[in-house]
C-alpha cells in the first residue's frame, strides 16, 4: 500500500504579506495601490473607529466637528476684520467674504493638521497590534488620513450651506473638488507614514510637529489670501505646496473658477511621490518597531 504524499499547503494570505519585501516592491505605486485597495474595508473600519473613539463619552459626539471650526472661525473673522480692519482683496470691507474665504482655507489645512499632529504617537498607542505580525500596520496612519476627510468634509458641507445663504448660489466647479482633495490627500498620507514611524523611535518628534504645524498655518495663506502677499516673498510662498492647494480649494468652492492647472499639477505629482516614499519608508522601517516598543 503506497503511503499518501503530503502536498505543501498554500499559506494563508496574511502571512504571504508580511514577508520581507525588498525597496522596489515597497516602493512600486502600482504595488502599493494595490495592496491599500486589498485592505479597503480595513482602513474603512479603523478611520470609524478613529472618530467614534475620539467622541465617546461626549455629551455632543461628532457634533464637535462643527463646533470646533466654527468657534476657531468666529475667533479669527473677530480679531481680524474689528481689530487689524482685515478685508479680503476684492470684497472690501465684507466680513462675510472674509469668514468664507478663511473657513475655505482652515477645511483644507486642518485636514493636514488632524493627520500632521496625530500620527506620531500613533504606531506607541497601539502596541497590541504592534505585536501581531500579520497586521498591516501601514493601515492605522490612512485610518488617520480616512478620519480627518470626514471631519473636513463635515466642515465643506457648512461652508456650502454658509455659501448658499450669503450668496445664494453653489458654483458649478465645485465638482472639481475631488481633483483639488487628491494632492492634499496624498500629501498627508505621505507625511502621516514618515511621521507615525519616527514617532516610534524619537518620541518628542509630536511635540515638535505640533508648533511645526502652528507655523505653517500662518506661512501658509489661510488667514489671508496670496495676492497680499509681497512680490519680493511670493516665489518663497509657493514652495510651499499649501499655497497652491488652499488657492485650488477657493477658487473651486468660492471663486467659481477652475484652479490654476500647472501649479496644481506640480504639487499633485509632489504630493503623490511623497506619498510612496513615505509608504515605502514605512513598509521596510516597521519591522524594528517590535524591538523599540
């Protein structure tokens, strides 16, 4: 009687994935596209579970969302137009204008922010999933990025409505926002990888990005617009990428015009080489994390 062969089995799915991969597979957009796709209804359940946790408890929930920017908003449209006599260049002496064109600015940059701010501790909060080896943990800093679109979204919603009351019209290029939302997207997912596996191993680097996040919200033109601005500064202010961002986000929802392509174009193809860099970082950094934390 022949004995029966044993066949090797495949091994299961997850643990395929967790082998060593080498910088180019890392690295490869088209490998990393497909590998956050495979792990949508993850990073789905996570960025829910990242807003649910952080209102829990709470008497108004998810309703800070609202409230935070707008009382950040009334703060800033004060100060600005009844003390420093602020108008937004076009609309003298309109305060409305001037608190729809800052809101517009603070719902793209506060996008970042939430991510900028959030994810260097984000990898040490976590040292349960740390230890699993089969989980992917490059998903917790886009649950972060998943997390801060909804929140900037709640805010865009306002700000539409906002439109809608004061000027009594939505301009047709609002259609263009997931075009302008992509750059900024991706610019934070990049950023948010680098920073959740720094955070691992410098742990004051959240300090230090939270006054690096500080500075750039006012180097970036969000309480004011980047016409102001000196001719003999402007070519510094667009090396800043948020320049071209936070001008795409109003022309789109309060100009009513289309962004300028080229500018935009530049910082999306800057924002999407961050973002594999960062996940490429990430990917071939994470497997020191056991020994650190």
């Amino acid at each position: 009687m022949t004995a029966p062969v044993n066949t090797p089995t495949r091994p299961p799915e997850p643990y395929r994935s967790s082998r060593p991969q080498g910088v180019w597979e890392t690295g490869h957009p088209l490998v990393m596209a497909r590998n956050l796709w495979a792990r949508r209804a993850l990073i789905r359940q996570f960025s829910a579970r990242e807003i649910q946790g952080r209102y829990r408890g709470s008497y108004l929930g998810v309703v800070w969302a609202l409230v935070t920017p707008l009382l950040m908003l009334g703060v800033f449209t004060f100060v600005f137009t009844e003390i420093f006599h602020a108008s937004w260049p076009g609309a003298p002496g309109s305060k409305i204008a001037f608190a729809l064109n800052l809101f517009t600015g603070m719902t793209a940059f506060n996008l970042f922010a939430e991510v900028a701010t959030g994810t260097p501790r984000l990898i040490v909060g976590n040292p349960n999933f740390v230890k699993k080896v089969v989980f992917p943990l490059e998903v917790l800093p886009l649950a972060q990025v998943g997390s801060a679109l909804v929140h900037s979204l709640m805010s865009l919603v306002v700000l539409l409505v906002a439109k809608l009351v004061f000027d009594h019209s939505i301009p047709p290029t609002i259609f263009l926002l997931p075009v302008v939302y992509l750059p900024l997207l991706a610019l934070s997912a990049g950023v948010g990888w680098l920073l959740a596996s720094l955070g691992v191993f410098l742990r004051d680097i959240g300090n230090l990005i939270a006054v690096a996040v500080q500075l750039l919200f006012f180097l970036s033109p969000v309480t004011y617009s980047s016409k102001v601005v000196p001719e003999a500064i402007r070519p510094f202010m667009w090396i800043n990428p948020f320049s071209t961002i936070i001008d795409a986000f109003r022309a789109v929802v309060i100009e009513g015009v289309a962004p300028a392509w080229g500018p935009l174009s530049i910082v999306s193809a800057f924002s999407l080489v961050m973002a594999v860099l960062g996940y490429a970082w990430f990917m071939k950094i994470k497997k020191a994390f056991p020994d650190v934390i």
